[in-house]
C-alpha cells in the first residue's frame, strides 16, 4: 500500500530539518573559504554557492534513496521509495526535477496524492515510483 499523503509530509519535514543543518555546515564551510564574509547575489561567486547547495541537497537525498529507497525522514516514518529497477543517477535526478515542478505548480502536483485511488503524486506517475507504508511488511 502507498504511503499516506500527511506521512509523507511528516517526512519531508523531518528531511527538511535535517538538510538545513548541513546546509549551515556546508554554508560555515564556504564563509571560511570566503574570509568570513558573507556571499550575497552581488558577489562574483554567489551563483557557484548555490550550485553547491543545489549539489549537497541533490546529494542527500540520491544517497538514501540509492541505498534502500529511504531518506532518515523515510525510515523514521516507515516508508520507501518503490521502483521496478535500481535508483540510479538519471532517476534521482529527474525525481527531484518533476518533485519540484510537483512543488511549483502550486503544490497540485503533490495534492494529487490526496485524490489519486493508489496516493500517488505527479512526480510519481511521471516516473513510474511509489512511496509504499512499509509499517506493515
């Protein structure tokens, strides 16, 4: 059975919160290169900061989901990542793109969980994935 919609927040939350932590560490990590100073839109680096932000959080979650299909959010709540063959790089890349076109439209993408008979989000239909509830396996 595929995971129910607010437990799959409830997980998003809790990944959230645990990128944002290494994100500060990542972001303590670049200051020191930087002297200290702050890398605001005006600095001659700031778009190569956000690539590497973009590349540490990508990196986070192809890591887990890789590895056994789930996030620390995932495990903590008991639910996997599901696809017929291996999550490799392509996939984990166009997972994360199609999640966050899910998130930009509005969040519609990822409400279709809460209409959809199997709950599954439009990244999910797009990619041929499911996030199963693994409480009871």
């Amino acid at each position: 059975m595929n995971a129910n919609p607010l437990r799959r927040i409830m997980a998003i939350v809790y990944d959230m919160l645990l990128l944002t932590a290494l994100l500060f560490a990542a972001t303590a990590i670049a200051l020191a290169l930087n002297g200290g100073k702050a890398i605001d839109t005006s600095h001659d680096y700031y778009w190569l900061y956000l690539l590497y932000l973009a590349a540490i959080s990508f990196t986070y979650y192809h890591w887990f989901w890789s590895r056994g299909g789930q996030t620390p959010g995932m495990k903590t709540w008991r639910m996997q990542l599901y696809r017929s063959s291996p999550v490799d790089l392509k996939f984990s890349l166009l997972y994360v793109v199609a999640a966050i076109v899910s998130w930009l439209l509005a969040g519609t993408g990822f409400l279709l969980a809460f209409l959809h008979p199997q709950r599954k989000t439009l990244h999910d239909i797009l990619l041929g994935s499911e996030i199963r509830d693994i409480r009871k396996m």
